[in-house]
C-alpha cells in the first residue's frame, strides 16, 4: 500500500512540473523546450488574440527566468484571423514548423525569414494569401517543406 501510494504522489508530481513547463505571454503560449540555456517554442495564441502586426519577440520572461524564442510550432498561428497586418520573426527563431501561418490570410507587407532559421516546415505560409510584398528567405535555410509558401499571393 505504501508503495502504491509512493508512486501515486510520484506521479503527482511529474505531473505537475510538465505542467508548469507551458505558459502565456502578451496574449502568446510558450512551452519550455530547454532550460540550459533556457529556450522556449512559440505553440499558440489566446482565443482572443489579435494584432494589427505580430513581432514575434526574441526574448520571453516568466517567473526569473528569460527564454530565447527558438521556434515558431506546429500550427501556432493556423487559421488566425486575428492577424491582419506584418509579421516580424527574429533572429533568435531557428525552425518554423508545419502548418504554422497555415491560412492566415489576412497577414500583409512583406516577409523576411531570418538568417537564423534553418528549417521551414510542410505548409508553413500555405494559402496566406494576403501579403503584399517581398519574400526573403535567409542563407541558413537547408529545408523547405513541401507546400511551404503554395497558394501565397503578393510576393
């Protein structure tokens, strides 16, 4: 019986601190991916989120601790009608993963994909069709997933 309940409370506690590992910043959700040196990706939004134009920050603080922004994740900002107006990433991003802008039409200006991002996922900007710009992709990039930028419209 001790043990069961050893394990039980054990488990609590795992429980508890992956928990802790996600959190909220200006209206953006972080989950924590490093903690030597201390990193986080960028997972989501609030329901009510919305920005006339996203800059996405390098650097986050929660609780004492500062995070680099390292990624953009899976499906972050999909279908986001909140956004509708430019989207700055920073040169802490490393990776922007699939289906992260995906149908996020109403972002405009152009693009500048960091120096520092080396991969871009499957559908990543598929059928963002609001841009009005320039695309640059950075020197880094060693990988574009299929579908990347299709169905984009004003680069």
């Amino acid at each position: 019986m001790k043990k069961t309940l050893l394990i039980l409370a054990a488990l609590l506690c795992c429980c508890f601190a992956l928990k802790a590992q996600d959190f909220t910043y200006n209206g953006l959700n972080y989950h924590v991916t490093g903690t030597n040196p201390p990193t986080v990706t960028l997972t989501g939004h609030t329901e009510d989120f919305t920005a006339q134009d996203l800059v996405i920050p390098s650097t986050v603080t929660y609780g004492d601790t500062a995070y680099s922004v390292t990624s953009i994740g899976y499906m972050a900002f999909s279908g986001c009608s909140g956004l509708t107006g430019s989207l700055t990433i920073p040169n802490s991003v490393t990776s922007i993963d699939t289906d992260a802008f995906y149908k996020c039409t109403n972002l405009t200006g152009s693009l500048t994909i960091p120096n520092s991002v080396t991969s871009i996922g499957i559908s990543a900007f598929d059928n963002c069709s609001g841009f009005n710009g320039s695309l640059t992709i950075g020197n880094a990039v060693t990988s574009i997933g299929q579908l990347a930028f299709s169905k984009c419209s004003g680069f």
